[in-house]
C-alpha cells in the first residue's frame, strides 16, 4: 500500500457494472487486452489528464482493472464518476484502502490493552462498505497497525485475529473481503505488526472467514522475505488480492531484482482470475515513463 501515501479479491472476478448501463454501452479499447487485470492507479498516466481521462487510457492500453487507495477520501460523487467510467469500459475495480492508518503517529496498536482504537477501526470497516458499493469493489485493503511494545507479540497475534473475526462478521454479508497488507519495516514502514504474508495467513487462519484474506503485495515481501513464489505457494488458500512493484526502487518491473516474467507465469498456472495491482511508481516521468511502463507489462504478460 502507499502510493500517495508516498504522502505515499482466491481472488475476485470482474465486478459487476454500474446498475443501468447496459453491456452494449461499453466502450472497447484500442488495444489488446492484457491477459491478466493489471490495475493502473491515478498517477500512473498522469499526463493523460485527470483521474477519469487517465482510466480512459488505460483501457485503450488494454487494461482492464483499475485502483485507487484513497477512494474513500473521495466525494460520493467522484466515487459515483469513477465506478461510473469504470463500467463504461467493462473494468474491474480494485482495492481501496477501508482503514487508514495515521503513519505519522504509528497508530492504531489493535492488539494494545486499551480497545478503543480495536472500535474505532470497526468503525472505518462499516463506512468502508457503503464505499465499497458505490465503486462494486470486492476488495479492500486493511492495515493492522502497529506493534505494542510494551506487550508480548503472541498477546497482540490474538487481538488482532479476534478485531479481524469481528470485522469479517461486518463484512461477509456483503460479499466483499478485507485484504491485509503485510508491509516492510526494513525500507518503508518500521513498527507495523504485520510484517510478511506468512504472518498475515496465520492471523487469516486464525480469523476463519471468508472475508478476512492477505494482500500479496510484492514489492513489500521481497524486501522482508523474499522466496515469492514459494511463499505464494504455502498461503494461496488465504490470498485474496496481489500487487506488483519491483525491488530496490518500487516502479514497474524489470527496474529491480524480483523476476516479474516467472511469477506472471505461475500465476496463469494457477488460474488466477484476480486484480494485481499496479502499486508502484513510474521509473521515468512523462509520457516516456508511461509508454515504458505498458512495455513492461506487455513483456511480462507475453510469457
């Protein structure tokens, strides 16, 4: 997670359309679609215009899924413009983050003594489903906090399964899923709690819902781990959600050290019918990094 928080669903199939517009309205691209639903973020063809000019592009590139962390930061009507240009070209919305964490302050500790931040993210996980209505996203992404150092790891392990369980409860009976990020202490994020996917499958396992599942994001498991695709491998049952971005660096892939080609291929192996998002930056400003970047995944996808 992270783009603008740079101020910086296994998985789901196509979300169904905006209610009204019909399958004949939508608008083809001008390119060939992509095998699998790499999902651009506003930014990602920032010369193109704004948000809804760049999902315009994007499906004439062949993309066909879209993110946006901070939709829930949004208007209700720009979350009613985006789904809307969304069905317009038949795309599939991605995650967008339910609860934010104030990085500045390291909060939420959701496995402190005190349970008033354990309520207050609940709270977020409410609001975040009527958001999640509006864009038809199937996913969104969760941050567990932060790490209580003045309590045992394994105490905080069993509050953050029980504040999960809870908010599975909220969310299942729409359908959706929560999708925990487990993110890096080593480059980016130092003192959060979930550090890898394989923490994140022991904290799903232990929540035993459906709409409790790990986001895979690449960039941030090369950093701390490693061995991605073994991993993916090990916790694929509770994997609901995958994101790309290359290591050192996080732009598009072929800029770092993770082999983008291999894990496109396990992929498809697997079937995997999911968003991958596109978390990561462009590695040359300009419509020269834009044009580099659709290489990139057009080389990927080849495999």
């Amino acid at each position: 997670m992270t783009l603008s928080r740079r101020t910086l669903l296994g998985a789901a199939a196509a979300a169904p359309l905006v209610p009204g517009i019909a399958a004949g309205q939508r608008r083809s691209s001008n390119a060939a679609r992509f095998s699998l639903a790499y999902a651009p973020h506003e930014g990602s063809f920032a010369s193109r215009g704004g948000r809804i000019e760049q999902i315009a592009y994007a499906a004439d590139q062949g993309f066909t899924a879209w993110e946006d962390n901070e939709a829930a930061t949004r208007s209700v009507a720009e979350q009613e413009q985006m789904a809307r240009a969304l069905a317009q070209r038949g795309m599939t919305m991605g995650v967008f983050v339910a609860s934010m964490p104030k990085w500045s302050q390291s909060r939420p500790l959701l496995g402190a003594n005190d349970g008033t931040e354990r309520e207050a993210f609940l709270a977020d996980i409410r609001r975040s489903l009527d958001v999640a209505k509006r864009l038809n996203a199937t996913r969104m992404t969760v941050v567990t906090g932060f790490m209580d150092p003045k309590l045992p790891v394994d105490i905080q392990t069993a509050r953050v399964i029980d504040v999960m369980r809870r908010a599975g409860d909220i969310v299942a009976p729409s359908g959706a899923a929560m999708v925990m990020e487990p993110l890096n202490t080593r480059t980016n994020h130092p003192g959060v709690y979930m550090q890898t996917v394989s923490q994140g499958y022991a904290v799903a396992r232990g929540a035993n819902s459906p709409a409790v599942k790990v986001l895979a994001d690449l960039y941030h498991e090369q950093i701390q781990s490693g061995n991605l695709i073994a991993t993916l491998e090990t916790c694929w049952s509770e994997i609901g959600y995958i994101q790309f971005g290359d290591n050192p660096g996080r732009n598009e892939p072929s800029t770092g050290e993770i082999n983008f080609a291999s894990i496109v291929k396990w992929l498809k192996a697997k079937r995997y019918t999911g968003v991958i998002g596109m978390e990561h930056g462009n590695s040359i400003a300009g419509r020269a990094g834009e044009d580099r970047l659709i290489a990139a995944y057009r080389e990927i996808d080849a495999t």
